[in-house]
C-alpha cells in the first residue's frame, strides 16, 4: 500500500531534523578540533580557511591537495564547504548553521 502524502511529509520532517542535529555535532566537533589546534586566535579570511580545511578533507579521503594556498572561486568544492562553513561558524558562535 502507498504511503499517503502527509505520512511522507512527516518522514522528511524527521529526516531533516535528524540531519541537522547530525551537522551540529560534527560541526561542533570539528570547531573544539580547530579552537584546540589554536585556529580561534589566527585572523584568515574565511574562504582562505574553507580551502584549507577542503585541502585538510581531500588528504584525510585520500585525494591529491592543492598546493597554492590562496582563495578559491565562488562555487568550487561544494560538498565540504558546508562543513568547513559549519566549523567555522561552531567555533566562532558555538552553534552550527544548517
């Protein structure tokens, strides 16, 4: 039997939920890491920062990392930007944006 609309409605409610409680504790883990490592007291523009911490993501999963150290076009590396965006804003304000 088909699920009727409203019962799918709910199940996306919770799945979005469950996600974003998912990224604020990574985001939070991440920001005590970066807070830890001395990151809160360095003063970086914060795109300088999310192509570093992409840099950071590509070695831990294995793939090849930029060496120039400068700031990346708008709309590169969507898919860790948003944690790199999370930690930044964990670290800065103590919640994640999501």
């Amino acid at each position: 039997m088909k699920k009727p609309s409203s019962k799918i409605r709910d199940e996306i409610a919770k799945l979005q939920e469950q996600l974003k409680a998912a990224e604020t504790r990574e985001a939070e883990r991440i920001g005590r890491v970066a807070l830890k490592a001395g990151l809160g007291e360095i003063e970086v523009d914060e795109p300088e920062l999310q192509a570093a911490f992409e840099d950071l993501a590509k070695r831990f999963r294995g793939g090849e990392v930029r060496t120039g150290g400068g700031k990346r076009g708008a709309g590169t590396g969507e898919s860790s930007a948003s944690s790199a965006q999370n930690a930044t804003g964990a670290s800065a304000s103590g919640t994640a944006e999501a």
